[in-house]
C-alpha cells in the first residue's frame, strides 16, 4: 500500500435540533472539553464542536434524531476514578463493563442517548 491512516481526527454523536446548550452543559461542563468554534461554513447546520487533547469530538444535528446505543467513542482518561466520582455527583448514571479481561472501563449515555466508553 502506499498509504496508512496515522490517527482519528475527530468522532461525531448526534443530537436533535436546537440541543445545543444541552451539548454544551454535557461535554463541557460535565467532561471538561473546550468548545471550539465551527468553521463558518458549517455554522448553519447546527451542533457544536469541542476539543481534547489534541483530537475533537463533534456533535451534529440529525433529523430524525436517532441516539447510536451500540456504536460509540472510547475515551481513555487520566483520573479514571476521580471520574466516576464526577459522573455521580453530577447524576450521570455509569455502567462498570469487566467483559474484557484486563480493562477497566465504563460506559455512560450522553444527554441524547448515545453511549459513550470511558477506560482506565
């Protein structure tokens, strides 16, 4: 081959129309990830962007709205524990997943729905 891929760039979620604050509160607010600004020609179509490290999540608007139960994200985090705590005082429900020898990890759902992997 002449190519390879060297890394993810960003993932997306989805969200319904006018969340926007909803995803706001969440993956800031709630996760610590900066909100950066959409380039103006996507400004339009709604959603917003945010940062971490030096990759991106982006959530966009779909209608039909409909939540990705299975397919998912993965985070790995420093501070996995503090996490947790985190995530339970601000009442966000956590699953403990140990179905893979060796990993430590946890999903939870997003406002909207879509499920997100956080690992040790």
């Amino acid at each position: 081959m002449e190519f390879s891929i060297i890394t993810i760039d960003h993932v997306q979620v989805a969200a319904p129309a006018g969340e926007e604050q909803v995803a706001r509160n969440f993956y800031a607010e709630i996760l610590g990830m900066q909100e950066i600004e959409k380039p103006e020609a996507l400004k339009g179509r709604g959603g917003a962007w945010f940062e971490f490290g030096s990759r991106q999540l982006h959530v966009g608007v779909e209608e039909p709205f409909s939540p990705a139960k299975k397919a998912h994200p993965a985070f790995r985090i420093a501070g996995y524990e503090e996490l947790k705590e985190h995530l339970s005082v601000n009442k966000i429900e956590l699953k403990e997943d140990n179905s893979i020898p060796g990993v430590e990890r946890f999903f939870v759902f997003d406002p909207f729905g879509n499920r997100l992997e956080f690992l040790k």
